[in-house]
C-alpha cells in the first residue's frame, strides 16, 4: 500500500459495494475505534526506524469519506518534528464530491501519492461490481491530474469479468487521459476475504468464483498498456 514499510490506517465507511471486497467489516460508518491525529503520530513515532523508509498510508473503508481527518494527519505529517512522513492515499474515489472540492482541499494538498482503483471499464459493469456511479471515480481522477499528484492505478482482475480484452482495452483508454499516472498494478482475484461474510453473516457474491491465475497477468496488464499507449499516440 505505497513505497516502502508503511503505517497503514484503515478508514471505517465505504459508500461502494464491490463483489470483491476482501474488508466488508469496514463498510458500516458506524464501527472502528476513534483516534486523534496525535495518536496515529505516536504511534508512528514508537516504530520510526522501521517506516525510515516508507510512510503513511490512508486505507478503508474509504479514507475519502472522512478527508477531513485524513488531510489533518496528512498535513501534520508532512510537518512532523522528527522529519517529513511521505504520505499514501489508497481510494476507490467513490467519496469524492465534485460539487465540493473544498472538503478534500486539504487532504489533496498533502498527499504525496494516490493508489487509485479503476474498477470496471464500462459504466453498466461498473455499477453491477460495486452498486456506485463510475462518473464519480473518473471526477476524482480528473482532480488529481489537474493537480499533478502522482497515481498509481490498480485494477482487480476478475475472471469473466474484469479481465476480457475489451475491459482491459476500456482501462487503458480511461487512464490514458491523465498525464500523471506512473503506475500500474495489475491484481489477480483471490478468495481470501470470504471467511469475513461468513463470520458477518452476509452473502458473498462471488461465491464459487475461481481465482486469477497469477501467471495470466502480465499479459492481462501488458493489453491495458498497449490500450493507453495507442490513446495517447
């Protein structure tokens, strides 16, 4: 969840409902435990030597749900007294409100690097994947590319459903239009998560699906490059 040995801190709420989800404890806004800024830093502070050369990362849940309290940590990390703390935005963009920048003003103005999720290509797919509006995600991005911030995109590869060429083909002309992404990870479904539903008594989705083969994805990551590098020829 970014560059290095990191401190991650798992935001409680999330507004998307992806089939995958390997966290759907964290999607109640209602659940987590409550911390300051200042406990997050001390925490930090107590194992520096071993974050020496990474960060802090905002996970969830959705961290864009809160960015109040998140560009609050990011801000004072990037002052923090015993040195700069690079800082990590790990999002679906499914909590960002176009319609008030200003609420993300703050967070987007200290964060060092964003892992963004591009969950489906096609709006319709989008939707059946994770019961949100794809716009959204495609605004966030659009924001952080005015911006500069760097991105590193990440796609889940899903057998039958994220993974055919045309999808792949859909990522690489989404992400063409954003000069600052520098990366891009290409993730193989696993079925890790699901003991989670079962103890949470909910249904999981996926049920029966078959994992990613690991060796089919850098040919899978290798179509959605080709797809952005011809966009933007």
């Amino acid at each position: 969840m970014g560059p290095g040995t990191r401190l991650v801190v798992f935001c409680q709420g999330c507004p998307m409902r992806c089939a995958y989800c390997h966290n759907p404890d964290t999607w109640s806004f209602g659940g987590g435990e409550r911390m300051t800024v200042g406990q997050v830093l001390d925490l930090f502070d107590r194992n520096r030597p071993f974050y020496r050369r990474g960060g802090i990362t905002a996970s969830g849940g959705e961290p864009l749900a809160q960015p109040e309290f998140v560009g609050a940590l990011f801000e004072a990390a990037h002052a923090d007294p015993g040195g700069r703390i690079h800082t990590c935005l790990d999002t679906s963009g499914g909590a960002w409100d176009a319609a008030r920048p200003e609420r993300c003003e703050r967070l987007l103005a200290n964060t060092d690097l964003v892992l963004l999720d591009i969950k489906h290509s096609d709006p319709e797919g989008h939707r059946a994947l994770t019961g949100r509006d794809q716009g959204v995600v495609l605004s966030f991005g659009d924001e952080l590319s005015r911006r500069g911030i760097p991105v590193v995109i990440r796609h889940v590869l899903v057998p039958g459903i994220t993974d055919t060429i045309a999808e792949l083909e859909g990522v690489g002309r989404i992400i063409s239009r954003w000069d600052n992404v520098c990366g891009l990870d290409a993730l193989p479904y696993h079925a890790m998560g699901v003991h989670k539903y079962e103890e949470l008594g909910m249904a999981y989705r996926l049920e029966g699906m078959a994992v990613m083969d690991p060796g089919r994805v850098p040919a899978l990551r290798d179509v959605i490059l080709r797809a952005r590098a011809m966009e933007r020829s």
